[in-house]
C-alpha cells in the first residue's frame, strides 16, 4: 500500500488533528469509498484513583448514552443510519472512539464526536443503567469465564507495587457502584479536554475541505487546563515473586510469567526486539515454545508469549508488560513447565535465533502490518494511538522497516534481560484440583 502523507492542525481550544487522506480507501475491494474518525483521550485504566477502579471503562460506556444535542441512542442510530460501524474501547494509558462511515458522511462523525466532547449526558440514570451494564460485563467475560482476565487482570498485582499500574482495570463492583454523578463530571472535567485528544482523519477524504469541517465542529469546545501526565515508573521487582489463584472454571492449571519491558517510546528499538523475541517464542507450530512445551515433551496444551497486557505490543506506554502464559495438565506440574521455558529463554540468550527463524519472524510481522492498515479502521486507530503515544503517527509506516531491522544479537540481549529473578509467577489452580486445590 501506498503511505498517505499526513497532515496536522492543532486548534486553538488544544485539539491535536492528524489528516490521513487516501482516496482510494474501500475501493480497493469494490466498496463505496470510506472514511475513519476517531478521538483518542489520553487517560486510561492508571489514570483512576484509589477507590474507583474501573472508572475509565464506565466512563467510555457513558459517553454512548447521548449529549449535549442527542438524546439517548443516538449516536447509534446517526451513524448506522449511514452505514457505518462505530465503538469505542478502554486500554492502560488511552481511551478511543471510532467510527468508519461512507466519506459522504464525514461531517456526521465529525459533529457526533464534537457533541460529546463538548457535553455528554451525564445523568443518575444513565450512571446507574450502565454500571449494571458492565457489572454484567464483568460477570460474563472474567467472573464466569474460564480463565477470566487471565492475565491482563490477575497478573499486575504479582509484578507491579504500585495501585496505578496492579488495580483491576475493568473494576470491582464497590467501586463501580459508588461511582456517582459529580465523579463523572470531575472525571470529564480533568480528562475529556480537548486538550487531552488526538482526532485522526484517515481514508477518501479533502484534507483543505476536512480541516474547515473540524474548525467547524470542535472549534468551539471550551478549552480547559490539562493537568501534566504523572509518570507510573516504579522500580523492577528485586527477585522473583509468586501469586497463586483459584478459578472456579479453569478446567486445566495454567501458569502466567510477567517481565518488565524495555520503555517503548524512550527505547523502541529494544522494545521491538522484545516483539520479535516474543514471536520466535510462539507464533506458528515452527516457534521455540510450540515446537518444545506442545510438540516434543507434551508439557502444555496452549503457549503464548507476547509484548502488552493488553494483547497487542505498542499499546502502553512505560511500564510495559511481557507475558508468557501456559495451559498445562495437573500432572506436569508448574515447575516443569517454567524450567522448559527458561531453557529455551537461555539457548536464545546464548546464541540467538537462527537466520530463517528470523528472517521468517520481522517477515510475517511486516505482512501482518501491511494488511491490517490497508483497513481504514486499524489504520486510523493506530495513527491515533501513534499520535498520542509517541507523538509521531508516522510511526505505523516505519514499523516494518524497523522491525526488519532487529537482528539476531538483539534477541539474544532481549531474551538475557528477562531474568528468572526479576519477574512474576502467577499459577491459575482450578477449583477441586487433586493436588490441594479449594473444593
């Protein structure tokens, strides 16, 4: 694909602007040229405070629940109305909202996205409506899943100190029910600020045309004070240090490894090591870890390494999470299963990865790259990350170049830092396991 040249405004109120035109965009697979908008805000689950976990989340469903000029639903209607798709979604250090429309209705999802930035509906009942709706959220995909929020929620606590970075970002019900009205406003208030946001533009779109849209929709959203981002570094953990959960679904114990990251905006190109090192260990049968714990000794029936709690490398910024999880059986036990994955850690350490397994690897990645931003959707959402992040949305466009780059010595420096001494074990035991678990 051809990389769109990218434009910028940032308005007086402080709002970031990012402008990826493509006007080829939807053609390509016969359908009507498309559009994507979004709006990045820079908060995220470690910007809650004590005693409202979950908080960002709730808000995110909050911002669905009408504004200033629409009532209830809404949003919903206006934008599927014209064909388009539209969600929104909660990550550690951002929260986005998105929609990708036929480019005919760009200046619906320009004043949808204004209107709740400038004043969403924030009311009793809308509060109390939606924390039942993510309670049952909650209940459905972590409290009655097996596995559930294994490990992006139960492994934070065992590696990180911190409340910022080891709360449960999805929320306890006390502090979801004790949320009220004015903590939504205070939230909004300190948060929601233009000033706070990154709106990115991306597919069929006029960019002299689209920018007198965007003066013309949030133009007039009241600037307020954006308080500095406070810095959630704290120290790497001093040894190894172990947690041990009962889940009352798992039918098989697993077992979680969490290691620090290098910083993947102050040092990306060890970080995408870390990425690479991480698909040696487990993408495809061909990997370290498929090919030994699954296929050789039969000590795992599932194994996956990878770089961001969240699921996707480059979605966080420091501190950042690298996690090798595995579903083994009662009888292998969890001491086996770490001391086969630390040997394979230490062969890498020791001589690297091998030219095709790396050449195999930084390809895939690219591919894999390319093929998700020829959709207008992935590529405005990560341009919009990219902005927010590390300041640069071109950086999506480099990746495969940069990835491409790693060598094999980087692997190898990447695989020596995660030390057996200074990361996290979490043992997931099923409930009425045979060798003491809870009845």
């Amino acid at each position: 694909m051809v990389e769109p040249q990218l434009h910028r405004v940032t308005l007086p109120n402080g709002l970031r602007v990012v402008l990826a035109p493509d006007s080829a965009a939807g053609q390509a697979s016969g359908q009507a040229p498309v559009v994507g908008v979004s709006v990045h805000y820079d908060v995220g689950f470690r910007s809650e405070p004590e005693g409202r976990t979950g908080f960002a989340h709730l808000f995110e469903h909050l911002m669905f629940q009408g504004s200033e000029s629409l009532e209830k639903l809404a949003h919903f209607r206006h934008v599927q109305g014209s064909g388009g798709t539209f969600n929104g979604s909660t990550h550690q250090d951002y929260t986005d909202y998105y929609q990708v429309l036929p480019s005919a209705a760009l200046e619906r999802a320009l004043f949808l996205e204004a209107d709740r930035m400038r004043a969403p509906k924030i009311t009793e009942e809308n509060l109390r409506n939606q924390v039942d709706v993510v309670k049952e959220e909650i209940r459905l995909n972590v409290l009655n899943r097996p596995y559930g929020g294994f490990p992006w929620i139960l492994l934070p606590p065992v590696l990180y100190s911190t409340f910022a970075n080891a709360h449960n970002g999805y929320g306890d019900f006390t502090d979801l029910e004790q949320a009220t009205v004015d903590d939504c406003a205070a939230f909004f208030d300190t948060y929601y600020a233009p000033g706070n946001a990154v709106l990115t533009v991306a597919g069929d779109i006029d960019v002299e045309r689209t920018t007198e849209l965007v003066h013309k929709h949030f133009g007039d959203v009241p600037a307020r004070e954006v308080a500095p981002r406070p810095s959630f570094g704290e120290p790497f953990p001093a040894g190894e240090v172990r947690g041990k959960q009962v889940d009352a679904h798992a039918p098989l114990p697993a077992v979680a490894l969490g290691y620090r990251l290098p910083d993947p905006v102050g040092e990306l190109d060890a970080y995408l090591a870390d990425v690479v090192l991480a698909a040696i260990l487990s993408d495809g049968d061909a990997s370290r870890l498929q090919q030994r714990l699954l296929h050789q000794d039969s000590l795992v029936v599932d194994v996956h390494a990878g770089c961001g709690l969240m699921g996707a490398p480059l979605d966080a910024r420091d501190p950042d999470t690298f996690t090798i999880t595995a579903i083994h059986t009662p009888e292998v036990g969890l001491d086996r299963v770490v001391g086969a994955i630390d040997e394979e850690l230490e062969k890498l350490a020791a001589d690297g990865p091998s030219a095709d397994e790396l050449s195999r690897v930084t390809a895939r990645w690219a591919a894999s790259l390319y093929r998700e931003h020829d959709r207008v959707i992935s590529r405005t959402l990560d341009l919009g990350s990219a902005e927010l992040l590390h300041g640069r949305a071109e950086l999506i466009s480099e990746l495969p170049k940069r990835i491409g780059e790693v060598s094999a010595e980087d692997v190898a420096a990447a695989a020596k830092a995660l030390r057996s001494d200074a990361r996290a074990v979490l043992e997931i035991e099923p409930a009425g396991d045979e060798n003491g678990g809870a009845a």
